[in-house]
C-alpha cells in the first residue's frame, strides 16, 4: 500500500519555510468572456518588486488553464508551463504583465474556481481556486484592487466592490480595497434581486441585494434582516463599518462548503440563505442568521486584515467564528446558544482532537490546505479566542481589538500580530498561552476535592494526551470559572477565575460554613475533558441548583451519561435517580423551554462510544443505539403525563414566527412529541403533520412517525409536496437514512442514490445521503460491512468529480481504531481500496492517509 500512496503524494508544505513573495502586484484588470465550454479570462496585472523578498524566480500559480498568449510590457513572451503554473523571464523594477487563458466553467465539478450551477456562472476561490481561473501569485499575501469586465449575454454580472461602467452586454466592477486573489468572485445569471438598504453609522447608504434563481424570491427576508441585524451589530460592538457602496449575496445551489466571505459579494449554499416558514426549520433559521453575520464579519476579520499565508487560517476563522456566537448570544439566549456550541465541539472537535487527524489550531504542516477548513481551526479556534478575553476582561479586549483593527489593517496578518496587540493592551506575557496554537489535542483536567474545617481546596491536574506528531504536550494556561454552591442550594461563592498554568495546581476557598458543591469550569471556560469523581447525589444537586445554566446542563449531561454507561457495560436498569431529576427539571416552568429541550436530549451515540474507548471498552455500536433506545423508551414510561403535559403546554398559536421564543417552545412541545410517539402509536404525530403550517412542526412529526415506523404514508406525501423544492427534498433523502434500522441504513442510502432526484454532482444532495449514513454509527458501523463498503464506493465515485467534498466525508472513518478487530479490518480494508485508486485526488490522498497512519 505505500507505493500506492506514494504515487499520489505531494509536497508538505511547512508554515516554517515562509518566504516572503518575490513581487507585488500594484492591480488587477481582469475581462471574463464567459461561455460554458471556453471561457478567455485576459489579465492585466501591474507587478513590482517586493524590496522584503527576493527575485530570484518569478512564478504564477495556474492550473487547469490554457494559455493563449502571454506579454510583458506589451512584448509577447513564451513561459515555461507546468501543471501548477508557470515560470518567465522578467524585466528588472516594475512591469505589466498580460494573458489570455481559456477555461471551460461548464466541466468543472470540483466546484472551484470558475464553475457552473443551474445555468449561472460562480466562483470559488479560497483557498487556491484562482489559480484555475487565471496565472497569478494565489497567496494571501499578494494584496491588489482589482477593476472587472464581464461580457456576456446574462442579465446579471456581478463581482467584488462597486459597479463601475456597462452597457448592453458588459458590466464593469472596481473593488477599491487591496484584497488577496481568494476573496475574488464573479457571479452571472438570470438571477433576481431582493434589494433593500442600510445606512452605516457614519451616514453613507449601502444598498444590499440577495440574488437568487427566480422562484426563489420569497425565501430571502428572512437572510437580509439577519444582515442588517450583523451590519448594525459590528457597528456598536466592535465599531466596525461598512466600506463599499453596495452589498450583494448570491445564493447558489452547488457548493463545498457553507458560504464565502468575497469582498462585497459574498456567495452562498443557498442552504445557509434562503429561508421561509414553510420550508426551513426553526433550526435552519438560526443557521442562516449565524451565516450571513459570520461571512458579514469576514469583512473586518478576513478581508481588512486577511491572512499572511494558510498555516494563519484560524486568524480569521477562529476570531469569525468567535463573533458569531457572540452575535446569536445577543440576538437569541446566551445560555442555549453556549451550551449548543459545547455539544457541537465535542461532538465535532473533541472527536478530531482524540483521532488520527489531530493537529493544532494552526498547524504546522499540510499538503492540502482544503483539508484544514476543520472544527479545529474554526471552532476550537473561537474558543481560544474566548479564553483569551475570560483571561484579560472584557475592556481589555476591546482595546486589543481596536488596536489590531487600527494597526493593521490592509494587511496580510499571523497569529503572532494578533497576539502582540494583546500583550501591549495588557502588559500579560502571553507565551504560555500560545500554546493553545501549536499544541493539538484535548487536555484532560482532573479534578479531586478536600474538605478540612472551613477550607475547599479544588486540586487540578492537566494532561493532554499525545497526537499525531507530537507526543511530549506541556501545561496549557487554563481558565476555570468556579462558583460554589452552599447545601442548602444558595450560591456562596459567585464565578471566580482561577488561573491554571502548572500540571498540577490548587485553589483553596475558606471561611466556609459547611461544605459546599464545587461548580467547576462554569460556561465551559476551557476547552478540555473534565474528569471529576462526582457522586450522582452531587450531580443531582448541581441539576437543581447551579446559578450557571452551562453547568447545570452539564450536570444533567453527566447523570445521562453515567447511567446510559451502565446500561451498555453492566446490563443495568435506566437509572431511576437520573429520570426522577430530570422530571423534576423538565416540569420547572420557570426554566426556558429550550434549555429543557437540550437536558432531554441524550449523549449522542458517538459521544458514548469515544467514553467507552477511553474508560477501555470496546464500543459496540448496535448496542449503544440499543440502550439509547431502552432510555428513552424508560423516558416515556416514567413521566408520560408531564410528556403530555408539555407538549400541550408548549404548542405556539398563531402565525409561524422564527424567533427564538417560539422556537423554544417548539424545540420543547417536539422533544415531548418524540417520546409521546413510542407509546401512542404515532397519533399525536400524525395530527401534527397533518396540521402543521410550517417545516418545523411537518419535519418534526414526520421524524416522529419514521422512528416508530409509521411513516410510509406520510413520505410519500412529503415527497409529492416537496418534489420542486431541492432544500426540502435534501431533508426528505437525509431523514430517511438517518431514522433507519441499523440494519436497514446502509440499504436506504443505496436506494436512495438509485433514486431519479438523487445527483453526485451536487454536494447537498451527496451529504444529505452519506453524511446522514456516516452520521448514524450503528449503521454506518454495521457488523456486516456493508456501510463501509457503500461510503467507500460512493467516494470514489465523487472523488473524480469534487476532491474536496470526498476528503471531507472521508472523515466519517476517523475514529475506526476505537472499534473490534473485525471493523478495523473491515474499515481498513475500505481506506487501502479507496487508496490505491488511481488518479486518487491530492485532498483524498492525505486524508485516507492521514486515517490510515
Ligand atoms: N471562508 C469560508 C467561511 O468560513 C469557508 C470556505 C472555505 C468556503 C473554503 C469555501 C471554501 O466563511
Ligand atoms: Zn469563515
């Protein structure tokens, strides 16, 4: 097998061999003559030394594109053409550079660089698309405005920065801010806009534009109020304003990823803008929302101040990320919103960090940059950034930030800039804390207590385990928010900070009555595993008591999870102690409906399987999803009234409205309704899906009669309904597969490809099918093998068409090694197939790889 994978490997690029470019680029002119089959792309590009580099050789990326003529200074040359790029002698100073390339936008299905989706022209250019659209130095460091043409016959041509001149057939754009060639789009189509406007702090009126395919119109609303809501939002917390005349958001139908911050056009998934009651979910709302803040705030956090080169990627993913939350805390609950992105960064990051595909925040190394677009470096990103505020106050951070803002922006940055304005704004030594950018990995804090006359003394040791690459780990600076809760369920100590920097050290809290309980690392101040030797009785407590919504969900969590552990490993009855709380808590009116929501929600079945590896279990997937059943069967026995109850309780009158009350109420009456099902024979589902006027009641009470098996009637109907919706359909193939039997779902996924409105090419449709079997472990994990053979034949298949999106999904075959020997044969007999393909794209390569290492 190492032959085979050395015929795919590339060059590691390393973030220590950084090199400053030879030359700058002055501007850009480029024209597009856009047509399916061949495109001419003629650049103009004004080039000059770069007195911090060296001449040495002048190169351009290129790939995929052929060259029609190329001149310096007016003069054709003849360049030395490669599959990357190109070579050619040039003048000494400053020189204009010109070429014509053809590119044929309609075959190209990996999605990057000028592409087709449903007759209209898009692009996607980061990380290293733009090589395939023209030559050019494609490094974020090269910074350039750029002026474009777009002749063709479609009514709409749009790219980055302000309309210039047009005419019948051409339209002119100049983008007056320097920006690296991956924040460069071009849109074209037959496309309408939902227009409205924004006036900036300063006075000056923006006009903002969502573009869609016609048909589309009525699910914008929603989007353009969420970037009004981002655009004021930036303005009065960070000071941060708007700076182009204009504002455009394309939604598009085939993309890799969620959306792209391009200057002053940013283009989406059309799932993650277009929304309406009638065929998005509460949840796909809140998405949305999220979405178009983040890739607004690109504009200051990416586009002002970009990235010196890809190793400082969480420079601006990490901190946009941060953002966002912080964005959805203010608009929506603070609370919910934190305790989601704790589900969400175990589920995701805490995986990857346990896994072969560790790395740090800012790597170290690659060979495929695309590969590193992970939870990692956006969101364990954001949660470095969070830490760092929780360490230096919120004023100081404000004044770290403005001066990053002031200092540099236009420029191409690295984590060492973005760091140095906070030791200056704070005087704090901070080369501990950088740690949390180089080391990978998930520190584990354990936590042991002692009581002694009035004094609690909390001892904590640290540890992170080794990962790829890096075996010796030193202490983290950890920030660990404690309150203490007094027996009789009064808070004596509010949230204090305390500071760890050793491996072990100890914090004393005196003048103690009686003993209290320990609240530890309130609001997830730190990204870690907290290992605590808790009784459930303290659990219980804390359920009941804790002032801090975070750890008081994660008190539930752990009751959950303790009792669910020994249902799997001892046979154990569900544990009447956990039920009992969890009633207690589910019928405090006095709590909001979507916190309840998120304590009924069980540990999800990869969540149980990662805890079982690490207490030295062998996982066993069908039985994990058969005690997960058990529980939530148990659930439904216990508290059937208070189920009846607050499911009656929770149901929203009137007018579907996508805010986060009513929202809750629904996560709440939903949640109810699942477990209600299991003993009504579906009854209340079906009233529900026949009443429902909006997607989150149709969708919920279809999932409903899925799971129990009662749902062939209703499927149908959702088909016939939903047929012309692509959005919706997405949600008919994934439910379908996600609901199976374990041992039904690899076939539903296989069906499902074999049905007329599947299609590989379009990366929603391929994750609605696959990443909803990667996502069902006793499924896709089946000890017959046929999950694995299914994803691995589908990959390969894709591979051809879009590496990056295959890489991605390959990481549903990360966490193989928890499992038997007769899986891990199984899985690597997948990768090494998958492997040993020839023409295996460079994205798939290092990523099986990597798994496989
Ligand atoms: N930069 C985009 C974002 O996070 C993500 C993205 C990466 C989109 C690569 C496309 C390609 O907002
Ligand atoms: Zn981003």
């Amino acid at each position: 097998m190492k032959d085979a994978a050395a015929d795919h490997s590339a060059e590691t690029i390393f973030l220590a061999d950084y090199t400053p470019p030879g030359w700058l680029v002055e501007d850009v002119s480029l024209t597009f003559r856009l047509a399916p089959d061949a495109t001419r792309v003629l650049s103009r590009i004004r080039f000059r030394p770069n007195p911090d580099g060296t001449q040495d050789r002048f190169f351009l990326h290129g790939e995929k594109l052929t060259l029609i003529s190329a001149r310096i200074d007016g003069a054709p040359v003849t360049p030395d053409v490669t599959d990357e790029g190109l070579t050619c002698a040039v003048p000494d100073g400053a020189f204009t550079w010109e070429t014509e390339v053809e590119i044929a936008p309609a075959q190209n299905f990996a999605l990057e660089g000028l592409y087709m989706s449903n007759g209209m022209y898009c692009t996607q250019c980061e990380a290293e698309g733009f090589r395939k659209i023209t030559y050019y130095p494609d490094r974020p460091d090269v910074m350039a405005t750029f002026t474009v043409r777009i002749e063709s016959d479609l009514p709409v041509m749009l790219s980055n920065g302000n309309p210039g001149a047009s005419g019948p057939g051409w339209t002119e754009w100049h983008d007056p801010w320097p920006k690296p060639a991956y924040l460069f789009a071009l849109v074209a189509g037959d496309l309408i806009a939902h227009p409205d406007s924004f006036t900036t702090q300063s006075g000056k009126d923006v006009a903002l534009n969502i573009w869609v395919r016609p048909g589309d119109e009525g699910k914008c609303a929603f989007g353009m109020e969420a970037l009004k809501k981002s655009m004021k939002w930036d303005e009065e917390v960070y000071g941060r304003e708007y700076d182009l005349d204009i504002f455009n958001i394309v939604a598009v139908d085939d993309f890799n990823m969620g959306a792209m911050e391009n200057k002053g056009l940013n283009v989406f998934n059309s799932s993650c803008v277009l929304a309406s009651p009638e065929t998005s979910t509460d949840g796909n709302f809140e998405r949305v929302e999220a979405i178009i803040a983040h890739e607004y705030f690109h504009n200051w956090t990416g586009n002002r101040i970009t990235c010196r080169d890809w190793f400082q990627l969480c420079l601006k993913e990490g901190l946009t990320v941060f953002r966002d939350s912080q964005f959805t805390s203010d608009m929506r609950s603070a609370p919910v919103k934190r305790i989601s992105d704790v589900i969400a960064l175990r589920a995701r990051q805490f995986r990857e960090d346990n896994g072969p595909l560790a790395h740090p925040v800012r790597p170290e190394s690659f060979r495929e940059i695309n590969n590193f677009y992970t939870a990692t470096v956006y969101e364990k990103g954001a949660e470095v950034i969070g830490m760092l505020k929780r360490l230096v106050g919120d004023e100081a951070y404000e004044k770290a930030c403005d001066l990053y803002f002031t200092r540099h922006d236009g420029q191409a940055c690295t984590i060492e800039d973005w760091l140095q304005v906070f030791t200056e704004a704070t005087g704090r030594d901070l080369g501990q804390f950088k740690r949390w950018y180089s080391q990978a990995g998930t520190p584990r804090l354990t936590l042991r207590e002692t009581w002694d006359e009035g004094t609690l003394t909390l001892h904590f040791s640290q540890r992170t385990p080794p990962t790829p690459g890096q075996t010796d780990k030193q202490p983290q600076v950890l920030p660990i928010a404690v309150g203490l809760i007094g027996p009789d369920g009064e808070e004596v100590q509010e949230t204090t900070l305390l500071e760890m920097t050793e491996t072990e050290q100890s914090f004393s809290f005196s003048g103690l009555g009686a003993r209290p309980v320990a609240s530890v690392l309130r609001g997830f101040s730190a990204p870690v595993i907290l290992q605590r030797d808790q009784d459930n009785a303290d659990r219980a407590f804390l359920l009941a008591h804790d002032t801090d919504p975070y750890c008081r969900w994660e008190a539930g969590r752990a009751l959950a999870k303790q009792a669910l552990m020994r249902m799997i490993t001892d046979d154990a009855p569900a544990d009447p102690a956990y039920l009992g709380a969890l009633t207690t808590l589910l019928g405090d009116e006095t709590l909001d409906p979507a916190f309840r929501a998120l304590a009924m929600a069980l540990p999800s079945e990869d969540d149980l399987a990662q805890s079982l590896a690490d207490t030295g279990h062998v996982p066993d997937p069908q039985r994990i999803w058969d005690k997960r059943e058990a529980m939530r069967d148990a659930m439904a026995d216990f508290m059937p009234d208070l189920l009846a109850q607050l499911f009656d309780a929770h149901q929203v009158p009137g007018r579907y409205a996508p805010e986060a009350a009513p929202a809750a109420a629904r996560a709440l009456a939903n949640s109810a309704l699942a477990l209600l099902s299991r003993r009504d024979g579906g009854e209340r589902a079906r009233v529900q899906y026949a009443e429902a006027d909006n997607m989150t009641q149709q969708l919920a009470a279809l999932s409903c009669l899925l799971s129990i098996g009662m749902a062939d009637d209703a499927l149908g109907a959702f088909y016939d309904q939903w047929q012309s919706d692509r959005l919706v359909i997405d949600k008919w193939f994934s439910l379908q597969v996600a609901f199976a039997a374990p041992d039904q779902t690899a076939a539903t996924a296989a069906r499902l490809a074999g049905h007329p409105d599947f299609d590989m090419k379009n990366p929603n449709r391929f994750r609605a099918t696959f990443g909803a079997l990667a996502a069902s472990p006793a499924g896709f994990h089946h000890a017959s093998g046929a999950g694995y053979r299914l994803l691995a034949d589908w990959l390969i298949r894709l591979d051809a068409l879009n590496p990056q999106t295959t890489a991605r999904m390959s990481t549903a075959f990360e966490t193989w090694k928890r499992f038997d020997a007769d899986r891990q044969d199984m899985i690597r007999a997948e990768l090494e197939r998958i492997l040993s393909r020839d023409g295996l794209s460079r994205d798939t390569s290092e990523m099986i790889t990597r798994i496989l290492a």
